[in-house]
C-alpha cells in the first residue's frame, strides 16, 4: 500500500447536495424537523399547565412525540436510497401537519399520546430526509454546524414565543412551517448520487505525491456510533423534558427560569464557533471524549441540589456542549456515509434516545423520589456514549487513521 496509514486524510470532492438550494432547504427542513425537540421545555410545561397532564403523562406525551421521530427516521432509512426524496418530503409533511390539526381537536391524553407519535413519525421522515442531504455534501461536518448554528436561533425563538402562545397556537406554527417549506419542493435532490460504506482516502506517494484511494467501512462503525448517539440522546432528552418542570419543583423563580432557558439557547452560537475551530485541529473524535465527559457532570451535579447558580452553571454548560457533541457525532457518521442509509438514521438514534430517556425519568419519578435520580440517568447514559466511542477511536486509530482523526 503506497505511503504511510498514518499520514493518511480523507478526500472530500463536491456534489449536487452541495448546491445552495439544496443546502438551504435541507438547512431549513432540519430546523422545522426539530422544532418538538427544540422546544420541549416550553412545550412540556404548555401540556402541563395547558391541558393538565401530570408530570409523569407530561414525559409520556414528550417521549410519545420524540419516538415518533425515531420510528420515521428508520421509515426513511430504508427507502431513501430507492425512492423519490421528494415524493416522501410530501407524505411527511403531509402526516405531520394532519397530526398536529388533529391535536387541536382531541385533548385527552390517551388520544394526545398517539397523536403526538404520528407527527413525530412524520416529522422523522421529513427530518431523515434532511439530515441525509446535508451529510452527503463534500463537508458534513461543515453543514452540520451552519444547521446547529442556525438551531440556535430557532430554539431561543421558540423558547421566547411559544410560552406565549395556545395550545393550538403552538400546533398552528408547526403546521405553518411544514406548509411553507413544500413551496420549495424541487430543490430537495431526488436521489443519492453515491454509495455508503466507502470513504476516498488521500495517501501519500513518492511520485504522484498523493492519490486518492477508497476503502470499505465496516458496519460496525456507523451502527456503533448511532448506539452513542440513542444514549447520549437519553441524557439530552430527561433533561431537556423535565429541566423547567425540575425548576419549579425546587422552588426558583419560573420567570428567571424562562428568561434563562431564551438566553442560554443563544449560547449555541458560541458552541458551533468553537466546535468548528477545535475540529480543525483535533478532528471529531478526541473532543467528542473530552464533552461527553463535561456533560455528565453539568447534568449529574443537578443530582445534588437545584440552585439558582446550579441551575444556570448546568443549564448554559449543557447547551454549549449540546452544540459539541451533535456536531462531532453526525459529522462522523455522515463521513461514511453518503447514500443517507446510515445518515438518515442519526434522527432514529437521537428519537430512540429521546423516547427512552422522558419514559425512564417519567418511571423514576413515579417512584416518588424527586428529581434526584432523572439527573443521575441523564450521568450515566453520557458515560455510556463515551465508552463507546473511546473504544470505538482506539480501534479505528489502528485500522482507519484518516477516520479516527477526521475533521
């Protein structure tokens, strides 16, 4: 084999999905697909206050909606490679929109719950779709960033209006949302235009100086990934639900709290800014390690006592890093990736995580043991993730070099 593995990178060349309309709908498709998880704290304690759901139907309903955009990602995992990408942007939305209508109607819990499961199955495809596109361009993790970048904005958005809207003032905006991107239907790529499972990778040569080789990916490593992603999701998804609820129970101020969650959202700016500069230099994985490990400790000190101080150190932390991790973790699945089989998945693995992690803090907390424990869940599962991923990049360093350091 000509040059040495460890000199090796991995070779990027631009397709269609690198267009800009393709990269704005795409861009624009992600933020509408993950408005619900966006704005789950606001949109719990709407169900709560609103509708009068306990805290326990309340992460029923949450992990209900958020499931649902599990089960449609792995929908759109195994037709996204076979069938018209705009025809099943269409069917989404179109399930998406019908769901959250049908909310407006029927307000009891046991009809919520299933409800709340096909827009979330909707939204999945609709959001899969999306993702897919967005890491088959030439630089995903460069895309995945501008999306979070531009996430930011949204969820400070939400957090900001919907507490000020209805119940069906919060369906209504979704369903305006999914309408208004169908406007803009062509410019969603019909269909893959390479493989997955094959990465080019640049070698050094003593007389052509570097070519260009490809090499097989084994299975293991996006399935691997996308088993971190579902358990870092659990953390992200018991907090995300239960962090305002967990506030008010501990007695703080539910307008500084609010005022909190608005502001923090913005420190996702910062986070994606940081994250593109430390990737550059360090590539995906070894940062990855450093974050999960911070963010087991931002959510499991939370475990110990809910201060106005504690609240806002875990709270602002948390989102800085969310930022990190979302970041390194689709970026490394997208670069093995570019038919949208195991991309379109990352909106599966962070539903099943989303669905897992409100259910075991909804059971924890009919326990009757307070808060204590969800956070001590949310620990544990980011520990989890890092166990996999350290084993994960130790092996790929001796296998896969380019990949285990890729940016």
């Amino acid at each position: 084999m000509p040059g040495n593995a460890a000199n090796t990178a991995l070779h990027h060349e631009r397709t269609l999905f690198d267009g800009w309309r393709s990269q704005t709908i795409s861009l624009y498709m992600t933020l509408v697909g993950y408005g619900v998880l966006a704005g789950i704290p606001v949109i719990s304690t709407a169900w709560a206050t609103q509708l009068g759901f306990t805290d326990v139907q309340t992460g029923r309903v949450a992990g209900a909606d958020l499931g649902g955009l599990s089960f449609g990602a792995v929908l759109a995992s195994l037709l996204v490679a076979r069938i018209n990408r705009r025809l099943l942007v269409v069917i989404a939305a179109a399930v998406a929109m019908g769901a959250n209508a049908m909310c407006m109607v029927f307000v009891d819990y046991e009809q919520v719950v299933w409800l709340r499961f096909l827009a979330g199955s909707g939204s999945g495809v609709y959001t899969a779709i999306a993702v897919a596109n967005l890491g088959a361009s030439s630089r995903p993790a460069r895309a995945y960033n501008i999306m979070l970048f531009c996430f930011a904005f949204t969820q400070a958005a939400e957090m900001y209006t919907l507490p000020r809207l209805s119940m069906d003032g919060i369906y209504g905006v979704f369903i305006a949302a999914y309408a208004f991107g169908l406007l803009f239907l062509r410019w969603v790529p019909a269909r893959p235009v390479e493989p997955g499972l094959d990465v080019e990778v640049e070698v050094p040569d003593p007389v052509a100086g570097v070519i260009v080789e490809h090499r097989h990916v084994p299975p293991m490593v996006p399935w691997l990934c996308l088993a971190a992603i579902a358990l870092t999701y659990v953390n992200i998804g018991a907090y995300w639900t239960y962090i305002e609820l967990a506030t008010a129970r501990a007695g703080l101020e539910a307008s500084w709290v609010s005022g909190v969650l608005v502001w923090v959202s913005l420190m996702s700016i910062l986070g994606c800014l940081v994250a593109t500069v430390i990737s550059n230099r360090f590539g995906l994985v070894r940062p990855l390690l450093v974050t999960l490990l911070v963010h087991a400790t931002v959510v499991g000190m939370l475990a110990f006592g809910i201060t106005n101080i504690t609240f806002f150190i875990s709270v602002y932390t948390f989102n800085f890093l969310w930022i990190f991790i979302d970041v390194y973790q689709m970026a490394t699945v997208a670069n093995v990736d570019h038919s949208g089989r195991f991309a379109s998945l990352l909106p599966a693995a962070q539903g099943l995580g989303q669905i897992i992690g409100p259910n075991l803090a909804a059971s924890a907390l009919a326990l009757g043991n307070g808060y204590d424990p969800v956070f001590l869940l949310c620990a544990a599962a980011s520990l989890a993730a890092f166990a996999i991923y350290a084993g994960l990049y130790l092996r790929l360093r001796h296998t896969l070099p380019a990949l285990a350091d890729a940016s």
